[in-house]
C-alpha cells in the first residue's frame, strides 16, 4: 500500500499534493535561498562577533594603560616618600654621628666613659671617617715618639 506524500513543502495551498517535478524544483529553490540566508546570518554574526572581539581588546587595553598609569603613580608617590625619608634619616645620622665623631680624640686618649666609649666604639664601626681619624692618630702618635729623643739612651 502506498503512503501519500504530505510534506508541508510539497503540499499546495488547496491541501492537495503539488506534481513532484516542481515541487521538488520549488523544494530546491527554498531550501537554496535559506542556506543563503544562514550563509549571511553566518558572516553577520561573524561580523559582529569580531567587531565584539575587537572593542574588548580595545577596552582591555585602555584599562591595562590605566592600570599601567597607576602604579607608576604609586611608585613615584613611594619613591618621592623613600627619598624623603632617606634624606631625614641621613639628616638624622649627621646630627646623631657629630658627637660620637667628635668624641675621637678623647677616645684615643682613653678619656671617655665606660659607657661612651663603648657606644663609641659601636660607631667606629660603621664611620670611615672615625676609623680613618683613628689610625692617623696612632701613625702621628707613633711619629711623635720616633721623633721624640729617648731620655734613658742620654740623647
């Protein structure tokens, strides 16, 4: 028993079946021009989607420079407090190292308390300066009494 063909495609406006011969000609033509119709909606939303792809990256950017810009921001706001700092700090080691300098010469003469002179020697430490002044004392010391006439040789 034949089945009756009843594509929605292949049925006539009346209800009844269309000829087969330009039903499937019509078929054909349709379904031709909805690939074409995908094939454009295809590339529209490539279109799109690349247009989307490119303002992102575009904003991705912008917020990168500005993120960018930021911390330079930041690290020069850091830097010019470091240097601010740094600058006090060595203000403060001058204040606080012109004593201890000053107090050479009496520690080369053991003049100094216990107490100053072991900050003293915390100092001569870390100051080139007293450390210099030190040995040029004991080479001039050590001059003078070359240079001094010993008393006991009868000179």
């Amino acid at each position: 028993m034949a089945t009756e063909h009843r594509h929605p495609r292949c049925v006539t406006p009346s209800g009844g079946i269309a000829s087969s011969a330009p039903t499937e000609a019509l078929v054909i033509a349709e379904l031709r021009r909805e690939i074409g119709n995908l094939k454009l909606q295809r590339e529209a939303d490539a279109d799109e989607a690349a247009a989307t792809y490119d303002a992102m990256t575009a904003e991705i950017a912008r917020a990168e420079e500005y993120g960018r810009n930021e911390v330079q921001r930041a690290n020069d706001t850091t830097d010019y407090v470091i240097a601010e700092r740094d600058a006090r700090i060595s203000q403060l080691e001058r204040l606080v190292e012109t004593p201890r300098c000053g107090d050479l010469g009496l520690f080369f003469d053991q003049q100094l308390s216990p107490d100053r002179a072991a900050a003293f020697r915390i100092h001569l430490a870390t100051c080139t300066r007293c450390d210099a002044g030190l040995l040029d004392l004991a080479q001039s010391e050590a001059s003078m009494k070359a240079a001094k006439p010993d008393p006991t040789r009868g000179g």
